[in-house]
C-alpha cells in the first residue's frame, strides 16, 4: 500500500493533484508516477476497506485498449490472474430468435476484454501506488477549497493541511467536489432505472461468453468471471429495485433465475448485491484553470455497453500522454493550451459514447412491437454482414479511433 502522509505535515507539493484515488483517479497516477511526475492523491474513503471484498458488488468490463493501460502502468500483473476473459459476445432481444453473436477469434487471439470486480482493481491500484516512489496518498481526507491561479493550484483539506500543485485532477466521480469547486455545471437525466448487480455461482462452465439480454425493465447482462462464476447487471425499473434487493435470498435468486435461465445449470448467489440509480450526466466542460475533470466527474453513462469505466480509462491515457508530452518539453503542464487540448481530444468521443448508449437504452427498454421488430432485424442484420461484424467487435475491444499511445499498446 503507498504510504498515508501523517496528519501533522501541514504542507504538501507535487506537480499533479489527483482528487478521488479509485480505478480512474488510481490508474492515471499509476501511469504518470511511473513517468517519472510526482503526483499526491487525495481519496475521501480508506483504501484498504475499499479493497476489502464484498463492500462493492460492481465488476467492470474491461475492454482490450484499456486492459493496455493497466499494463503500461505496471497494475495489470497485479490482477491479472483474477480477470476473466470475455472471448464471445451474444447480444439477444427478450425471446426473441433473431441474435447478435461476436467471437473474437473471427477478428485475432485477444479477448475482447476482461471482467474484474471493482475492489480487485482497487487493490491492485493501490499495491501498485505503493511501488512508485514519486506518488503518495492521502487517506481519508477530503478537499474543501481550492484556489487555482496563473502559477497554480493550492488545495485546502478539511483538516487544514494545505497541497499545492501545477495541476489538479478531478477524478472523484458524478458527485464530484473538484467540479462543484470549480464551478463546472453539470447536465443530468434519470432513466427511472437502476443496475442491480451481484456475482452468482453456476454448475456448467461460461466458456468466456458474455451475455447481453435486452427486457422490457432494462438490459440483463451476464459477464464471465473467473472459475465457474458470473457477474450479473440487472437494470430494473426504479421504484421496484428496493423491494427486489430486500427480498430473502431465496425470493431474490428465484426472481433472478426467472432472467437468467438454466444454461448454465443450478445457479447459487456468490456476493452481496447492491443496487444504483441509472443516470446519463455530462459536465459542461472538462477543463478549467489549472483544472482537469476524467471519469465519472466529467461523464457519467448507462451501463447498457459495459463502455463507462473505458471510456474514463481513455480519459486516463489521453491526459498522461498531453501532461507527460509537454513536461518532456519544457512545458508548463497546467496552461490552457496543454488542457485544451486534452479537452479536444476527449470531448466529442465522451458526447458520441453518451449519445449511443442513450438510443440504445431508449430504444431496447420497452416492449413497443414495432420498435422491437425494427431492433430484431437490426440485430439479424449485423450477424449477417461480416463486415460490419468486425467493425463492432473492434469497437468493443475498444480499438476504434484515435487511440492514446497506451491504448496502442506503445509507451508513454
């Protein structure tokens, strides 16, 4: 574990504060301290009670191009032998025949990308920080006032320690303090949904395949975890998410078996489930003085294509190689013309991401006939072209467009 600053240092400096140390805000210090940069990340929550299994139902998907930046920045060894690869995708329509299946032999030998719980990933983030001699953390603490200028940033704590920095990141997600400080507004919708998740135990091997059902309440999703195990994403109508979690576990498995079938063979709860409000939400900007926003504190998406975490893990690699580019340069990594063009970079890819998973949200969680016939011969459709086969299963492996120099696998 990197080490906790003690309280009594009343003043700190590095060249990048990073505000929220969880897999976004973890990994993008992972990636600059093994540069070389000195970084300080502030996380509200005990790192190691982060890290302690079952305080977190929630796996995450993570695509080939970012399973690549976990490897450049040294936290991938960590976790590698608890992530489950992801080697098929079957994509269905309620009861319907007509499927979407990608294998991802048809496209090379890499999976499309890998499912591993969240605290897994914290962990390793962490054990990982601790390996770094140039990042420090300090934990639990929070920030409650930053006052950013032409030659910094000074960022006050609650305890009264003060930082100060070249560059603040903000990595500390939808509720984000560093936005509200900054006074970045912020554009929010509900979908009256919630993702009810947990990990289950089946009798039958998953052979690595992934499983996306679209119901009336929302997408189910199965997602292969390592051994005989799945992690499951049930989106449910809001207001009856509370009443299916409460249930006994009994009551709670046969509701879930109902969605999930029997191809897998006898089904057993494998963790605690937890449930969270589904919501689309997007900052007004990314950047501002001295500022910088990734993650969920910039954009925040429905997990209907498994895209958020990789699409804040982008984030991650696009702003280390900006910030380490200009510091190789001479540069002052703070200034408007590094940011911006940060900002350039990420802005229309994170509003495209939002605007896609949003259609398919709307247009999957109903059971209108004509827009269901309408998705079925769509999905029909793409499983006959191979062409545009391909295009999608690259676009899951998250291999699709201006890509950083991590997500090519290259070096910073």
């Amino acid at each position: 574990m990197p080490q906790i600053n003690s309280r009594t240092t009343a003043s700190l400096s590095a060249e990048i504060l990073i505000v929220g140390g969880g897999p976004v805000g973890g990994l993008t210090a992972c990636a600059l301290a093994q540069a070389g940069m000195s970084v300080l990340v502030v996380e509200a929550a005990d790192p190691a009670e982060l890290a302690r299994p079952g305080t977190d139902g929630r796996s995450i998907a993570i695509a080939l191009s970012a399973k690549r930046v976990f490897d450049g920045a040294g936290v991938w060894p960590l976790l590698a032998e608890e992530a489950g690869p992801i080697l098929q995708i079957r994509v269905t329509d309620g009861a319907s025949p007509l499927f979407l299946h990608y294998d991802h032999d048809a496209i090379g030998d890499q999976p499309f990308g890998w499912i591993v719980e969240n605290t897994i990933i914290r962990r390793a983030i962490h054990h990982r920080l601790g390996q770094l001699p140039s990042a420090q953390v300090i934990a639990p603490a929070r920030v409650s006032g930053l006052t950013r200028d032409r030659d910094g940033v000074t960022a006050t704590l609650t305890d009264g320690r003060t930082i100060r920095a070249s560059l603040v990141v903000g990595a500390d997600g939808r509720g984000s303090t560093v936005r509200q400080l900054a006074g970045i507004g912020v554009q929010r919708f509900g979908y009256g949904q919630s993702g009810i998740v947990t990990t289950v135990a089946h009798e039958k091997p998953h052979q690595g395949i992934a499983h996306e059902r679209f119901l009336p309440s929302g997408p189910f999703a199965i997602l292969p975890m390592t051994g005989n195990r799945s992690s499951i994403v049930w989106t449910e109508r809001l207001h009856l998410a509370d009443a299916i979690i409460g249930q006994s576990d009994e009551s709670f498995l046969a509701e879930l078996s109902t969605r999930f079938g029997d191809f897998l063979g006898p089904v057993s709860l494998a963790g605690p489930r937890f449930h969270y409000p589904l919501t689309l939400q997007l900052a007004d900007r990314a950047i501002a003085e001295r500022l910088v926003l990734i993650g969920d504190a910039a954009h925040g998406m429905h997990p209907v294509a498994g895209q958020g975490m990789n699409m804040g893990i982008r984030d991650v690699a696009a702003l280390a190689e900006v910030v380490i580019d200009a510091r190789r340069l001479g540069l002052d990594i703070g200034t408007a013309d590094v940011l911006n063009r940060y900002q350039r970079w990420r802005r229309f890819d994170n509003m495209l991401m939002l605007g896609l998973t949003d259609v398919l949200v709307r247009l999957f969680s109903n059971d209108v006939a004509p827009l269901k016939l309408a998705r079925d011969l769509g999905l029909a459709a793409i499983q006959a072209m191979p062409g545009a086969k391909r295009f999608f299963m690259k676009h899951a492996m998250g291999v699709v467009g201006d890509l950083p120099r991590m997500m090519r696998g290259e070096a910073l």
